[in-house]
C-alpha cells in the first residue's frame, strides 16, 4: 500500500468520526461545553478505534492514539474558538483543517519511521475504497459544509419546518450521488438535464424558502459533486 492509498482510508475514518458516528445534538453538546462534554472522551475513543482498524496495520496504534488525543485537545477547544470575536465564523473549516493537517502529517510520519506491513492486501480494493470515500463526502458532511458555507456568508432562509430541512438535505444528497455517477460514466450531457430540471424549482416571497437562497446551495451542491467526481477519477487513474 502506498501512502496516498493509506491517506485516503484515514481519510475514510476521519469522515466517519466527526460526521458519521455524531449526530447533531451530540456534536451541539461537545461544540458547547468543550472539555466539559460527556460526549467528547468517546469521540476520542471513537477516532482511535476507527483510526488503527483502518490502518490495516497493527503498530500504528501510536499513531491512532495522536490522532484520537488531537481530536480530543482541538475538540474541547471548539468553545473557544466558536467564541472568537474574528474566527467564531470560520471555526468549522479551522476545525477541519487541523484534523486533517494533523491525521497526514502522523501518517507520513509513520510512513517515514516505519515499516508498513499491512494485515491483509488492500490495494486490489483501491477501487472501492477510493469510491468509498468519495462517495461518504458527498453525503453527511458536504450538507454540513454547504450549510457552514451559507452562515459564514450570512445567507439564510426563512424560517422553515423541520421536515422541509430533512427533505431539502435528502434532495441534495440525492442530486449529489447522481452527479457523481454521472461524471464516473462520462455522461456530463445528464447533469445539465438535473441542472435544468432544478432551475424549474422556483418559491414566492411568501414561500418557506428564497429563490437566491435554493439557487447558491444547488450551485454549490453540484460543484462540489462534479468536483469529487472528477477526483475520483484522477485518483483511479493514477
């Protein structure tokens, strides 16, 4: 295994860590009360466990360690940065940042320190962990991206019902899957079709939604599609 491959499987568990295994309330609960969050100490556990099991190696349980304790410290220390008169705003991508600059740098480390015998052969499934992880983008955390994206510039909706958010992230993991798809077979002719079906889509001033806000995070939702999409594919080719 080389070390992109391994990069992409931390990847996967980091994606399964801060997106997959919390839901709202409990990622509310530790961006709140920080060190003092029941929650936080399993995150920790959470990311070590998920870490080595997808290592695929056995001595890299220091490394899981790093990179579980660094989810712990940058975790409990949300509180404060959400606080932060200047970062408060961008203090989801700062978060993210530091997770994933440090989960690279413990894995080359590890790479340059160690011999890597993996447990079993991965590399004849590259293909699907490689889709995997593309694919586990564009579901959870990329609503949550565009939703962060869409505060930080302060664009909201009206106030709307707690099933119609439901539905509009379902659509838009939806759209999502079937661009990705689209762009993987090189059939770029269907995503104008999805594009122009949604541009249809259009709400009164008296609707529960804004014309402006549905279009940026459509808009959004495609590009970072097609953008994984086209990664994907480099990636597979290489």
């Amino acid at each position: 295994m080389d070390i992109s491959l391994f990069l992409i499987l931390q990847l996967i568990a980091h994606l399964l860590t801060d997106f997959v295994f919390q839901n709202n309330r409990l990622a509310t609960d530790k961006n709140t009360k920080g060190f003092k969050s029941s929650f936080l100490i399993w995150h920790g556990l959470i990311a070590i466990l998920l870490s080595w099991l997808l290592s695929f190696q056995l001595n890299f349980i220091i490394g899981a360690l790093l990179i579980g304790i660094s989810h712990y410290i940058i975790d409990g220390c949300k509180p404060f940065l959400n606080n932060h008169k200047s970062l408060g705003r961008y203090a989801f991508y700062i978060d993210q940042f530091l997770h994933i600059i440090l989960f690279i740098a413990v894995s080359l480390t590890f790479f340059t320190l160690t011999d890597f015998n993996p447990v079993i052969n991965v590399i004849a499934a590259k293909q699907y962990i490689v889709l995997t992880a593309g694919f586990l983008f564009i579901l959870k955390p990329t609503n949550i991206f565009i939703k962060e994206m869409l505060s930080t510039f302060e664009i909201e909706s009206t106030p709307q019902s707690q099933e119609l958010e439901k539905a509009g992230r379902l659509i838009g993991i939806l759209e999502r899957i079937l661009v990705v798809i689209f762009v993987l077979i090189g059939q770029f002719g269907a995503i104008g079709f999805l594009i122009a079906a949604k541009s249809i889509l259009r709400y009164k001033d008296t609707d529960l939604l804004k014309t402006e806000y549905v279009l940026i995070g459509t808009k959004l939702s495609f590009g970072i599609a097609v953008l994984v999409g086209l990664l994907i594919q480099l990636i597979l080719t290489l």
